[in-house]
C-alpha cells in the first residue's frame, strides 16, 4: 500500500468537513437513477446511478489524498469476503489497509455500475469508512 497524503494537509479538513454534511443528508436524496428506459425504435437504455455532487467531490478528495490506490481490492476482498469486510464491526475495527482497501473497492467497483456507493450510503458504511479513516489518520 501507499502512503496516504500527509496528515497536516488540508485536503483532509475538506474531507472531515464533507462527511460532516454528508451525515446531515438523506441517502435517499443523494442518489437519483437515470435513463432505463427505451426511446422510440425500441433501443433500450440502461439505467445509471447519478449521485449528489457532494459524492463526487469526495470521490475526488479520496484519489488526491491518495486514499483510492491501485491495489488488488478484488483479491483482498474475496480473502475476507463481503459480508464480514462489510460488516460494520469489521469497518470499526479495520486497519488502515483494510479501511483503503474498502474505499478503493466502493469508488472503483462504481465504474461497473454495481451501485456500490448507493449501497453503502443506505446501510452507513461509507460514513463509517469515513470515521474510521479520520481515526486512522489522526492517531
């Protein structure tokens, strides 16, 4: 794993400050399904998630904080399967590999169309993964 962004930075004020609103939001309201439809020859057009843009600054936050690497999330994902690395006890407890290995699966599984933040947004895991992030990095 690489190294996270240093500490002092204040990339990461932005990013305590954001999941600050963000704990103030609905998870409903922060995501919004697009298109899933099929225009008028009959060609269907498949349905995307679209999320609120506070989503998307943190997404942006997490790449320049060095948060979101390019590791194997795929493999350590499958070590710990998902049930027990999405469980809320593992995510309070996870180590700093763990923690950024979560994230960089959550935000790179997302491309896929897997519905990955939504999902986390809706069960309070990425707020979790957020809290136990600043509790890493501030220790």
């Amino acid at each position: 794993m690489d190294a996270l962004v240093d500490a002092a930075s204040p990339m990461w004020s932005q990013l305590w400050a954001l999941t600050s609103r963000l704990r103030e939001m609905d998870p409903i309201e922060l995501v919004r399904v697009q298109g899933g439809g099929r225009d008028e020859k009959g060609v269907i057009d498949m349905p995307w998630i679209d999320y609120d843009p506070i989503i998307y600054v943190i997404e942006k936050l997490l790449y320049e904080l060095k948060v979101i690497q390019g590791l194997d999330w795929g493999e350590w994902l499958s070590d710990r399967g998902l049930e027990n690395a999405m469980a809320l006890t593992s995510v309070e407890s996870g180590s700093l590999l763990d923690t950024v290995s979560m994230m960089t699966a959550i935000f790179r599984s997302e491309r896929f169309g897997s519905g990955a933040i939504a999902e986390t947004l809706r069960n309070g895991a990425l707020l979790a993964l957020l809290d136990r992030l600043r509790r890493l990095v501030e220790s």
